[in-house]
C-alpha cells in the first residue's frame, strides 16, 4: 500500500472528523429548533393580539334590523308607481272665483271624510317640493286624530317634528292655507274615504315654487 493510500484511509477513520461532522449536525438540529420556537412565540402573540369572540348568528346581518311585529315594513307594499289619480281637478288660484271653488271643495270631501273616517288609523305619505325634493315614503299612524308615531319603510322611527308628518285633517288643514296663498293648486281625493291623495301646489311668485304630497293605503286600526 502506498503512503498516499494509507494516509487517505487513515483520515477515514479519524475518530477527530467524525466529531466535527458530529458537532455540525447537531448545531443544524438546534438551530432548527430555534427557527420552530421563535415561529411558535409570534403564532401565540398574534392570537393574544387579535381576540376572536364568537358572535351568534342571530346577530349577523347588513345592519340593525327592526323586529316588525306591527306589520309595519308591509305596508310599504302599497307605495309603488301610481300614473293616474282618480278625478284630479285643477285650480288656477288667479282667476277669479276658483279659489272659492276651491274653499267648496274642500268642505264638502272634509264633511265627507269626517262622517266615515275611523278614529284611529295609518295612512302612507310622501312630501317634496322645489327644495330639497322628494323625500322617501313614511308610514303614519294617527290615533283621535292627532299623528302619534311615524317610520320609514326600513321600520325605523320617524320624527314628527318635520313638516312631512300630518294627519288626514292636518292635510285638509294645509289646502285650506293654499287657497288662501297659492297660485295654483291640483288636488285628487281618495273615492272610499274622501282624504285628499295627490296635492301638486304652486305659490307665488314663480313656477318653481312647487310642493307635492301623496297619500294613500289607509287602513283603520
């Protein structure tokens, strides 16, 4: 055997290599471990950092949602498109004698609507004018003739302090003040009930001066 042979053989079986080979396997097996442990620490702060609660699935949704137990959201079935209202008359306020045609009118549907009407009821009304527009639908409800409650048609309260809230008389109320001012008024009444449905008036001094209400679906309670 030559010396070379020997020598390589010899550096085979070096017990002292065997020990670095050693010592480097295990540096990678704790580095390794390091690598799990340090992984393991940022799993446990992110999950302590991040709090998950359970929520009940009746909670879950779009948003707020109103328990309608009065039957309230149905009545907005009633507030689709009307193209035609029966018997609208118009009165151009600035010729004479139509504003007391008017003032006849109206006695004559309020004597009507008050001789049948129910003390207590709800009635569907939407109100615009020339400033700020049509507003959405409000459902009312009127108990001995004076506006009790109000929401819209998501079943959330309404408040009664704005001028889009009335009863059926605080309407006949309003076309009696617009023949008093107005220039011209349209105006429809409902044939069972006799409460004014469709009101279109325009003041002076200008056309665009306008101011619409619709009412309609009442239903005594």
């Amino acid at each position: 055997m030559s010396k070379r042979a020997g020598l390589a053989q010899y550096e085979d079986h070096d017990p002292g290599c065997g020990s670095v080979k050693l010592s480097r396997n295990r540096a990678r097996v704790r580095i390794a471990w390091a690598k799990l442990l340090v992984l393991s620490c940022l799993i446990v702060a992110c999950h302590r950092a991040v709090p998950v609660t359970s929520i009940p699935a009746k909670t879950i949704g779009p948003g707020p949602i109103v328990q309608d137990t009065g039957g309230v959201i149905a009545f907005f079935k009633d507030t689709g498109p009307v193209v035609n209202f029966p018997e609208t008359r118009t009165f151009n306020l600035q010729t004479p004698g139509q504003r007391d045609s008017l003032r006849t009118a109206l006695r004559e549907e309020r004597a009507l609507w008050r001789a049948s009407s129910p003390p207590d009821y709800r009635f569907l009304a939407r109100t615009g004018c020339f400033c700020p527009g049509v507003r959405g639908w409000l459902l009312m409800e009127v108990r001995r003739g004076q506006p009790l409650r109000a929401w819209d048609r998501a079943g959330r309260s309404a408040p009664l302090s704005d001028w889009d809230t009335f009863s059926i008389d605080g309407l006949f109320d309003m076309l009696g003040r617009s023949a008093d001012h107005d220039a011209a008024v349209q105006v429809s009444f409902d044939l069972r009930w006799h409460f004014p449905t469709y009101i279109r008036t325009r003041a002076l001094p200008g056309p665009d001066m306008w101011a619409v209400i619709e009412a309609r679906g009442l239903r005594p309670i």
